[in-house]
C-alpha cells in the first residue's frame, strides 16, 4: 500500500465516523490554537517592550546615584545622592567617546490652567534631552542653554499633558502655574505612546536649574543620561565614566562607587531574555492542552483498532504485512492531528488578533510559530498513534479472525 492509497483509507475511515473523528480532533484544535494564541501574545509583548526601550535613545547610557554590592543595587535615585549638574558639564567636556549628556530630577506636581488642572510628571533637564532621549518637538522649541543657565520658567508639555488642559487648543504661548508657579509654554512634544511604567506624554519638561531651584528645592539630580559616539562606543564611554566620576567623587580605589552605570544593550538584553521565558512559559502552558489532545487521538485509535479487529485479520489472511497494517493506522492518526492543526491554526490567529482589537495589545503572529506549532501537532499525531499503529500491526490474523 503507497501513502496515497493509505491516505485515502485513513481518510475514508475517519469519515465513516465523523463525530468521533471531530470530538477527537478537537484536542488538538484546541491545544494549536492555544499555542497559537499564546506565542502571539509573548511575540507582541516582546516587541512592544523593545520598542519602548528604544524610545529611551539610541547609545545611551543611563548614570544614576546608588552603589552595587554582590550584583545588587544599593540605594539609587535619592537614597545615595551624589550626582550634580557639574557631573553632566564634566562627562560631556572631558570623555571623548560621549556625544551628549543631559541631567535630569522628576517629580509629580500639580499643574493649572484656568480652571483646569492635571497631576503629571515634572522633569527638569538640558537642553539635549531630545536628542538623548529620543524625543521631537511637535509644535514650538525646546528650551535653550540661556533658559537653563538662568532658571527660566519656560516649559515644554507632552501631547497627553496638553490635551488635557488645552483641549485642541495650541498651548504655546499659554501661562501654567506649576507647583504656583507661572511658567510659559513654549513647546509641544511629538506622541510617543504610553508603555512601561509611565505615561512619557503626559509630563512636563522644564529647565533642569529651574526644577531644582524654584519648584523642589534639590541640590543633586536624579540621573544623568549619557549618548555614546556610536554603540561600539558605548563600553568606552562607561570606562571613561566610571574613571572621571571617581576621580571627581574621590572614590578611593578598591571602594564601591556612588554612583551606577546602566547601559542600554544590557536592558535590551535582559528584558530579550524575559521575553524568551515569558514566550516559553505561555507555550509552555498551552502545550499541555495540546498534549491531552495527542492522548486523545491514541485513546480513539486502541478504540479503533479494537473495533477493526477482524478487518486486521481479514487484510493479515490476504497478504498484507505489519508494516502496511502499522503505516494504515499510523496515517489516520496524523491525518487527524494535521486537520486539526490546520483548523487549530486558522482559529489561533483569528484569536490572537480578536484580542489584539478588543484589547488594544500588540500581537505578533510569526511564520516560525504557525511551523511550530503544526509540526509539533504533527508530532503529537505520530508520536500517540504509534503504539495503536503498532498493536494492530502486531495481531496473529488467526486469533483476530476468531475475535467476537
């Protein structure tokens, strides 16, 4: 028998007995679509998280107050204050391989304009945070090494921020009061859409000088973000760090620094690698379902060849031989997990992207995990319809001639 003609009598078999071939399938429709489903949820969280690492900037390094000791972070934005403005001047003049610096403190404050008002994020920074940071002026200017220098009170507002104290109105040229304080708007920044753990248009930047002196009071800044020459750079630029922050800070040589270096290849790279356990977690668990189904096809199939008992003997007295008895029943059991594949897969995308619209989550359906996971369905279907294939094809066609 060639697989065509097995094909073709698994196939007739199976629809000889369509609801239990479709109760059976059902496993492992719905163990595909469950991987389906689940892998395009962990691809989009993935993406959605390297995107909004990449809205950080591009090279940077991210310097904050703190110290490590045994791998693990002691202290950190405020508890260890160590970091000024001089720090910032200092990395940008004197390491070579930096580009940029700008220092930054936040804090949340109130903000009023007539008889609105909003609790937003303050960040006080320079003048090449945009640049840094990867962000664009919509509308208006940032503001400049005058306004910094002399504490102005000028202020540039996320598009979140605006919205919900102008409306559609342009807020460049309007008065705020921050903290009580008049501040004139003179910018508007580009939508770069929430994620993480905050909202980055629903802030107000304003001079780094101006936060620290007229609005919180502070004497340190809270981090300073640093853009490398180019990425090759960027370990050059941390050692150039490192060494002028210690000499600046008289760090003794063999004492733990007051100061962290974060690089940004090391986030993307840790949070690739959460990503990865998240997508094997979540395949992990919807493997399971897929697993009960590929019992279900071999429960179905020792059923199967019970009941064909005589038919096995029959085809044995005739001149068939075990492999061809053992190849017929292997094929009906991977037809029946290959329709259900199929099946499964269509139903996992159009899942994954009903909860992509409801839900507003990004989802990312890959080729590799529709190959994934109809192979392993495959799998399944070969791996649970041996030991059937192989029982039937192991009957003495005298005794399965005599069974009643």
């Amino acid at each position: 028998m060639n697989l065509r003609e097995s094909f073709s009598a698994a196939t007739e078999s199976l629809a000889a007995n369509k609801m239990r071939s479709g109760l059976t399938m059902l496993g492992v429709i719905i163990g595909v679509s469950a991987v389906i489903t689940m892998l395009a949820i962990a691809s989009g969280a993935r993406d959605q998280m390297m995107s909004n690492i990449r809205k950080m900037g591009t090279n940077v390094l991210i310097v904050m107050s703190g110290q490590t000791r045994r791998g693990a972070v002691m202290g950190g934005f405020g508890s260890v204050q160590s970091l000024t403005l001089d720090d910032s001047r200092a990395i940008r003049e004197e390491c070579p391989s930096v580009a940029k610096s700008t220092a930054e403190v936040m804090n949340a404050a109130q903000v009023k304009y007539g008889n609105k008002n909003t609790n937003v994020s303050i960040s006080g920074t320079e003048t090449d945070y945009p640049s840094v940071r990867n962000y664009t002026i919509r509308e208006g200017r940032f503001f400049n090494e005058h306004e910094v220098r002399y504490a102005s009170k000028v202020a540039v507002v996320g598009p979140t921020a605006a919205k919900d104290l102008f409306g559609t109105a342009s807020p460049v040229g309007k008065t705020v009061r921050i903290k009580n304080v008049p501040f004139r708007v003179i910018g508007v920044t580009e939508e770069k859409g929430a994620g993480g753990f905050g909202d980055p248009d629903n802030q107000f930047f304003v001079p780094v000088t101006t936060a620290m002196r007229r609005l919180f009071g502070l004497e340190y800044v809270r981090t300073i973000s640093v853009q490398a020459k180019s990425m090759e750079l960027m370990d050059q630029a941390s050692k150039e760090i490192t060494a002028l922050l210690s000499k600046r800070h008289k760090i003794r040589p063999g004492t733990e620094p007051d100061f962290i270096i974060r690089n940004q290849a090391e986030v993307m790279q840790m949070a690739n690698q959460a990503a990865g356990i998240f997508t094997l977690l979540l395949g992990g668990i919807a493997s399971v379902s897929l697993l009960v189904g590929g019992i279900g096809i071999m429960n179905i199939m020792l059923v199967s060849v019970t009941e064909r008992t005589k038919e096995i003997g029959l085809r044995k007295a005739v001149g068939a031989k075990r492999r061809d008895i053992q190849w017929q029943f292997l094929v009906e059991a991977l037809v029946l997990s290959l329709v259900g594949g199929a099946v499964g897969t269509s139903l996992g995308m159009i899942a994954a992207y009903i909860i992509s619209s409801v839900s507003g989550w990004n989802v990312g359906v890959s080729v590799p995990s529709i190959l994934l996971a109809f192979g392993f369905s495959a799998f399944i279907g070969i791996f649970f319809g041996m030991y059937p294939a192989r029982k039937a094809s192991a009957l003495d066609p005298i005794e399965a001639l005599r069974y009643e």
